[in-house]
DNA sequence: CGGGTTCTTGACTAGTTTCAAGCAAAGTGG
DNA sequence: CCACTTTGCTTGAAACTAGTCAAGAACCCG
C-alpha cells in the first residue's frame, strides 16, 4: 500500500505553490533518521482532546479529520478540517496543553513526530522546518477567512463560502471523483462551523441546492455551478 | 533609547513560559548577522494591504496594530490585535500575497526582516526558526479562540471575553500602569473585531460598566472586577 | 469656539434561534 | 426478512437576539 512507504514530509510540499527550497535530499535524509510511527484512527474517534498535553505532530495522510473547541454547556465551534497533507497538533506540541480537540470524520490515517524530537526537526533539516512553518501560514489564512465569514457574512454567505472552501481544498488533494466528493459531515457540522443553528443551516442550503448550485445527496457532493456558489458568496 | 538597540529576535521569547532552548547565543550571533530594519509608523497608517506582496517579516517592538480583512461593500473583520513581542506579515513572506490588511492604531516601531532573508534564519538559526514558529502557534491558538467566541458566543459573553484577553495580552507586556491600560481602540474597532453592529456594542458594553467590571473612560481602560468580567464571559 | 469623531439612546425591523413535529434513510436484532 | 431504533433531514410557527435607522449628547482637536 503506498501508504506504507509515506513518511512524515513527504505529502507537505505537495500544496506549496512554490517551493522557496529544493528539500528532497534532506526529506530522503529525515525519513532515514527518523522512524516516524503511523496511526490509523477510527471515524468518530475523538484522539486530540482539549486540555490533554499534546504529544505528537501528526501529518495527515489520508481521511478527512476536523478541530473543535467546546464550551462547558455543550456547545461546539468546529475550528476546521483536516485533509491529506494537513498538519495537526503543532500548537499542542509547542504549548502545555492542547487547546482544542480533533476528532475523525473518516477512518484516518495519520504519520506521527514525537513532540521531543521537534527540535531534532528544526535543528537539523531546516527545509523541513521551513515547510512546516508554511502549511501554519496556510492555517492561519484558512482561519482568518473563516473568522471573516462567521463575523462578518450572512447565513447564505458564510455556507456558500465554506462549501467553495471545502471543495477546492477537496480538489487540491485530488479527491473529486467524476466531479464528486465524498464528503464525510452532516449538516450538524456545518452548522457548528459556520456558528449558525442546525435548522437554519438546513433552510440556507435549502435555498443553494434551489439555486442549483451544488448537489448534496448522502456522502455523494457535487458542485454543479461554481459561478452561481460565488455569487451567492459574494452577495447573500 | 531601548528601541534602537533592540534587534528582531530580543523580543521574540519573552513571552515564551519555557524555552525549550536557550538561544542566546544565537541571537547574539543573528544581531551580527542581519542588519534588521527598523520602522516607524504613524498611527492611523494602513501599513500593510490584501493582495499587496508582503515584503517582510515584522516583529512590533512598540506601539499597537490590528490585522483585518475587507469585503467589496466595506463590512470589516477586525482578525485580531499585535502589541509588542507580536509577529506580523509571516503569511504574506511565505504566499505570493497578503491575504490581509494591518493598520497602526498608535505610533508603531517595527523591526523588519526581509522576505528574502527568511530562509537564511531558517537554515542558520534554528533556535529562532523555533521561536517563529512558536509566535505562530499562539496566533493559530488566539485565532481558535476568537473563532469560538464568534461563532459560538452570546454578545455579552463575547465581549468580556476579548476584553479579559486584550488586558491579559497587555499585562503580558507590562503595560498596565496602576491598574490602568491606555487602549487605543474606540468601540467601532470592538464592533468589527466581534461580529457586531456598533450599536449593540454599545449596550453591551453599557451592561459591562452597570456590572461594574470595567472603567473605560476616553483611552484609559480600568478592569475593576476581574471575577466579575469571568461571570460574564462564562454565563452570558 | 466650531467641526468632526465617538458615544449613547429609543423605536422599529430583520435575521436567526428555539421549539415541535414528521419524515427518510440506514443500521440492528429477533 | 421485517419490525424497531437511531440518526439525520425537513418544515412551520413563535420567540428573541441583534441589526438598522435616526437623532442628540459628549468629547476632542485645531
């Protein structure tokens, strides 16, 4: 299985542009020095828990996977989603604690750093490191659009946006099959993300599938007119 | 005066609880090595703009500055707040563009360093690498919050929250002078930051002063009650 | 002492949540 | 294989939170 054969950095430049530094001598030379374990998670696992100490920096090599805080009464803000390539747990690594929890959307499987060896990482393959620190900036601009959204955009906005967001993000990792994604979430979650109740996040996607924008049925998503999804992005 | 003797790194690990190495030496050594810039913006100056390129790498030494986002029709998302010790424009050196705008709200003193220099720290500097990538691991936490509070939060709770965190981030920097803070923002800058009209920040922060929680007279802001403030934060 | 910005307040409106109920699809066990 | 249960989706009505409009008061700066 090509998962198998994977290590830690192989999938991180995949989704850099641009890279600023050539790093596949010194990846050949990571993945010789380091004996990164792998996971593998059931869905629905909650494996990063709020409060826990943060042991690992994981990759994400495949499955789909998504960051939440909640608040003591119950209530849950979806932070957002981790796919292929994505790095979970730096913040933990780096602080006490984690500050938020990860939980499986899809059996998952993840290639593992021990957080005692993150210095090992920066002090001895610096590209590595540099790519690290790239697929952060990309988080804090996942996280600024979203905050954006959520402050700032109305309910058919925000959940126009997210959806572009999810599938382009889908598409990065070449997971549209045939024009379409399995998409492993529930209105539910949606709703925790866009901070909106459940049922108004049904209503507004009542009025995009009415828009014919996107097809949603079961796991089964497909974007059928991506110009009409923006412009419900755009205007509300 | 301090600030010119001051260099990009020396203010990086203040706020650092452990540092997981000494660096020290390091930076004695980086000083030396980069000739970093230093800036001064007035207050009220847009220093940094969405779709610009971004050209450096900043560390605030003094003053405040607040990163936001635009839409077309002029809605503003305020995505947070740098005072000293603050790293700003990290997105911008390592995409092709910023993503957003940063705007003085006093006079500022920046150190920058130029985007093309950033991979010179990486591969030389490894224990400042660290440094950067732990600022950007309490961005990513800060934003995690601010998400939680926007999305999840009543306007009362999440109005107690940014103002425990914005006076808990300035005791981190010492800049609480008798129990008082100058903070230089007027409500439409909390308006923008919560997801709110300007109106009903307003009563918000009308309830918060009839809690007697905090003084905010002009620029002069007094946190009274801090337990008081929690309540709030916590309860709603 | 103006003139502009910021703050404050009340009345009205709109968007969103909550409550409640029914339906559909998928999974479970006898 | 079919009742039974669970989970997720859909819809309408009522209640409420927050937004908009409007106008006056307070404050600050030149």
């Amino acid at each position: 299985m090509l998962v198998e054969k994977v290590s830690l950095c192989d999938l991180w430049p995949r989704s850099r542009e641009k890279a600023l530094n050539s790093s596949a001598e010194e990846r050949l030379r990571f993945a010789e020095t380091f004996k990164t374990e792998q996971f593998h998670i059931a869905a629905g696992t909650t494996f990063m828990q709020q409060g826990m100490p943060g042991e690992h920096l994981y990759t994400v090599l495949k499955g789909w996977a998504f960051r939440y805080k909640s608040l003591d009464d119950g209530r849950r803000q979806i932070l957002g989603y981790a796919l292929p390539s994505d790095m979970l747990g730096l913040q933990g690594c780096l602080m006490q604690e984690l500050h938020h929890s990860v939980e499986a959307l899809t059996d998952l499987t993840l290639c593992g750093l021990s957080r005692h060896r993150l210095w090992e990482l920066y002090s001895g393959f610096p590209s590595l490191a540099f790519d690290l620190t790239w697929l952060a900036a990309r988080e804090l601009k996942t996280l600024d659009d979203q905050l954006l959204s959520v402050g700032q955009r109305s309910a058919l906005e925000r959940t126009a946006c997210l959806l572009l967001h999810l599938f382009a993000r889908a598409e990065e990792e070449d997971l549209i099959e045939q024009g379409k994604l399995q998409l492993p979430l529930t209105q539910q979650h949606l709703a925790d993300t866009l901070g909106m109740s459940l049922v108004h996040t049904n209503k507004t996607l009542k009025r995009i599938y009415e828009a014919k924008a996107v097809r949603w049925r079961g796991r089964s998503f497909e974007l059928l007119d991506r110009d009409a999804l923006r412009r419900l992005a755009a205007d509300g």
